[in-house]
C-alpha cells in the first residue's frame, strides 16, 4: 500500500436528487446535527482500496483531513472536511448514523462512509495543485492502466471527469511532476480514428443496441430526479448486472436535426458510462439516421440528381459534432466507421457502421436510403476486410435503413421512395463477399427479423445448399413517440447469437421486461 497520498477527490453525479441537491441536502444535516454521512460506492470494474481507507480513517480521527467532491454532471468541485470514515471486510454496509444521513439514501447499504463537518465550492485551480498517486489495489484484476496518470499534475475537472473511476488519491504537486493533459480515448490512449487499428479488449461480453432515440422529442425525462425515470435509468435497471462491452445506435439520434437532441445524447452516454464501466471511442458505434441530416430548404427539381450529403457538410453539422464529443475526430466524408472488439467471453467482431444517408435530402425527397460502391469499398479496405479470409472473427453491419421492406404495410406516395435502400442488392453482394454474418438496422420503428440467403458467385450455378445466409434484424424505436419502445442487448454464447429485446415505458405505467428474443447461429 502506497501511504504517499494526501487527499482523496471522490465523484459524484445527481442521480437520485434533483440537479445541485446532493450538497444541498447534506449541508442540511450538517446545519441541523454538525456533521453528515456521505457515501461512496463504486463502478464495477473497481474493488474498495481497504487498506488506503482505513489509513484516511486513522488520519482523519487524529486530524480533520480536507478531501475534494467532484460533480461530473455539473463539473463543479468542493472542498470537505473529513473526520473519519467508516468501512469493514463486508461489500457493503449500512450508514453508521441513520439520522445523520440524508433521507433519500439514509436506508441504503454502500462500501465506505465518509463523516464530513463542511463542505464548501472551491476552483479548479484547487485541484490542480495536486498532482495523482496510483491505487493499483482500486482495480484488482480488472487490468485498468491509469499509470500514466500517477506522478502528474492534476490538468483540468476534465480529465478527471473522463476517467472511469470513482475515487481519486493525490498529493502536493512537486515541481518535478508532469503537466501534461492526458485524453482518454481508450485503454491504450491511442490516437483519435474512425476504424479500429487493433481489436479492443472489453471486460464485458453484452452488446448494447439502440435505435431511434429522437432525443430531441423528449419522451423519456433527460434529468434524474423527477419522478419518471430517465431513460438512462430505463436501460440500466434492464441491463442488472450485464457486463457491457459496447454499444451501438443506428441512427436517428435527434429529431429534424435539432442539436439539442445531441446534447441530449451526450448526456445519456455519460449516463449510461457513470454506471457502466468501460464506454470509450473503442467500442460505441453511432450511424447517422434521416433525422439527423437537415433537408435542403428547397424542393428537388424535376429530374435533378440529388447532391451527396458530403457536399454540404453544413446540414450534418450536428452530427459532426456529436460524433467528434466521442471520437475526438470529425467524420470522414463518408460518415462511416469500424471497430473491432475482443470480447471476455472470447468471442471476436468486427463491426462497420455505415451511413444509409448519403443522398442530400430535400422537401419533396427525403429519408432515401443509399450507400455507394465507393463508401462500400472504402469500409472494407479500412476493415481490413479485403485483406483477411475472417477464419474466427464475426462480422457485423449497422445502418439506419431497411435492407428488406420492414413494414406490414406503407403509405402509398408516388412522390417518395419506400424505405429500404436504393443500392440493396450491391449491398447484399458486399455483404456475402465479406462473409458479414448479422445485418442490424433502425429507421421504421418497428422490430424486424429475416434470413436472406444469397449466392456468393451469382452469376454461376448455383447449389442453393452452399448459399451465404445473412440475418437482418430491425429495432424498434427505442425512444420515438407513438410505438412501443425498445432497447435490445445482444450476447454470444458458444456458435450463437442472442439478440433479447427489452420494452420500455417512458409513463412508468408498466414493468420494463424482455418481450422478445432472437436466437441466431453464425457457425
């Protein structure tokens, strides 16, 4: 156990409370009984440093220490006196003094208690004047690397914010210390990009599928606290204890482009990742949907071709930026990208994200799915997939349209195109070259699954026994108004896929609860 540190900084988010309640209602106690309980719990990828707790704990009793509370949600900081704390070899234990904790969690059994006499903001300028120490007894086995952090100065709330932990240990900064700012990308801090150079390895095993969220819409409430729960709050309970090792949206994150949709997703990915360890550039993968490219403000002349999206980047500029808070790179012009995950079950995927969006949409033409030979052969090439005769990996594409018609029925309109992409059968050619096993999509709101088998040379004899099959499966809308709402996870088991999709109720009339599973073979 390393004793050098001075201070701890702990994390926390308002997820029970309103916004800027927490240290509103623990001041509360203290103004009433001159002290207040505050809890810590941890991520799941973290083990409760015993031995640097009960240190804190000698210390604090002999002299009060001051350790700093960082609000990831609002990046603000405090400074809290602490005059003990409270721990056993038990996971978790209830609040030493029920009536000096606050009420809305004074019930409820954390791993560590922390006894504060004050609290108090502070600046930024407070905490970089501390430079990290390492706790390697913080992640056990779970193989997180935060050595590049020990010995430096403490750059910004930032880069603590974007750690994926929950406790800090620090010390004085020493002259000798580094001062650079460090940007965490993935586990191996490599440099920003759209596809993956190397496969990630993911301490999880469960896919994470979204659709159609139309954050923009606000059917789900953005903030905890109220009393209908998030949507955050939505997929977590769904998910328990599920090891999550990536997630995908197909598209349709905002409604009619609205940016305030992306800020809205942004939110529910810091959401989802202060609860869910592990949520980085390496393993989430977002397709754009119609949604989320404005329409040129003028119908399509009569027999005009239409422009290719990427020659007016201005109507994707919400999703640039969007795309560039996770990635730290702006789209390519294709708006495509790629990831490779190894996951702990030890099954491996390759996943290409394509953009089904590549026509410029207008008044009088919009939502027309269309891919390309070039964005096609771009993917491959950047996959790898050109290169490789994919002997263990599984292969997956998302896209925000139909490859396959997905609805019962469509509204009959000869001005408009129906749903499924232009280029399906190129696609579908691509996709049997490539041996893609799995093909995912969003866009109609309605669940959808179909095998397609298709001959891998066309144009010769052909033994209908040795054709390629390829599942295409479509996700409901997981939060668009006017249908049943859906999230769905998807697991590897054995020569197996297991797609479960779980309903969701933004009114809280009913139990969120799987409704339908898919079992698919890939062998």
């Amino acid at each position: 156990m390393s004793t050098t540190f001075e201070t701890v900084i702990l994390r926390f988010r308002d997820l029970v409370t309103a916004e800027n309640e927490t240290i509103a209602k623990h001041l509360a106690v203290i103004g009433q009984h001159g002290y207040v309980w505050w809890a810590w719990w941890k991520k799941g990828n973290e083990k409760t440093p015993k031995k640097e707790f009960a240190y804190l704990s000698i210390e604090a009793k002999s002299q009060p220490l001051d350790i700093f509370l960082v609000d990831s949600g609002q990046s603000l900081v405090y400074r809290a006196t602490c005059s003990g704390v409270e721990l056993t070899a038990k996971d978790k234990i209830p609040s030493p003094e029920r009536d000096k904790t606050p009420e809305y969690y004074c019930d409820q059994e954390y791993y560590a208690w922390f006894k504060f006499t004050k609290i108090e903001p502070c600046d930024e300028s407070d905490l970089t004047g501390f430079s990290y120490v390492g706790c390697d007894s913080l992640f056990g086995d779970d193989n997180a690397d935060y050595s590049q952090f020990n010995d430096k100065r403490i750059y910004s709330i930032k880069e603590i914010i974007q750690q994926n932990r929950t406790v800090w240990f620090a010390r004085k900064a020493r002259d000798s210390d580094r001062n650079n700012e460090i940007i965490l990308l993935n586990a191996d801090f490599i440099q920003p990009s759209h596809f993956s150079a190397k496969y990630y390895q993911s301490s999880g095993d469960t896919i994470v599928w979204l659709s159609d969220l139309h954050l923009y819409d606000h059917l789900f409430e953005s903030e905890r606290g109220k009393i209908r729960q998030t949507l955050a709050q939505h997929l977590l309970r769904c998910l328990d204890k599920r090891r999550v090792a990536g997630l995908l949206i197909t598209g349709d994150i905002t409604s009619f482009a609205k940016e305030s949709g992306f800020d809205e997703a942004q939110r529910l990915l810091q959401d989802i990742n202060y609860d869910v360890a592990g949520l980085n550039a390496e393993n989430i993968l977002i397709c754009p949907g119609n949604h989320d490219f404005a329409w040129e403000g003028h119908d399509l002349l009569k027999d005009a071709q239409p422009a290719f999206i990427y020659d007016n980047l201005e109507n994707a500029k919400g999703f640039s930026g969007f795309y560039h808070s996770i990635y730290k790179i702006f789209p390519n012009r294709f708006f495509a990208s790629g990831k490779k995950l190894l996951l702990s079950s030890g099954h491996i995927l390759e996943i290409a994200a394509l953009n089904s969006l590549l026509l410029q949409q207008y008044p009088n033409f919009e939502s027309h799915g269309y891919l390309s030979q070039e964005q096609l052969d771009y993917v491959a090439q950047e996959m790898g997939w050109d290169n490789s005769d994919n002997q263990n990996a599984i292969r997956i594409v998302m896209m925000h349209h139909h490859y396959l018609p997905a609805c019962y029925t469509e509204v009959i309109d000869v001005t408009r195109a129906s749903s499924a992409v232009y280029d399906a059968d190129r696609l579908m050619n691509w996709l049997v070259k490539y041996d893609v096993r799995l093909l995912l999509h969003g866009h109609k709101h309605r669940t959808f699954v179909s095998e397609v088998n298709y001959p891998v040379e066309p144009e010769k004899d052909v033994a209908v026994g040795s054709m390629r099959r390829i599942t295409v499966v479509g996700m409901g809308g997981t939060g668009a108004a006017g249908v049943e709402n859906k999230f769905a996870t998807i697991h590897f088991s054995g020569d197996e896929a297991v797609i479960e999709f779980h309903k969701i109720h933004s009114d809280d009339s009913s139990a969120d609860a799987i409704c339908q599973k898919i079992e698919i073979p890939y062998k």
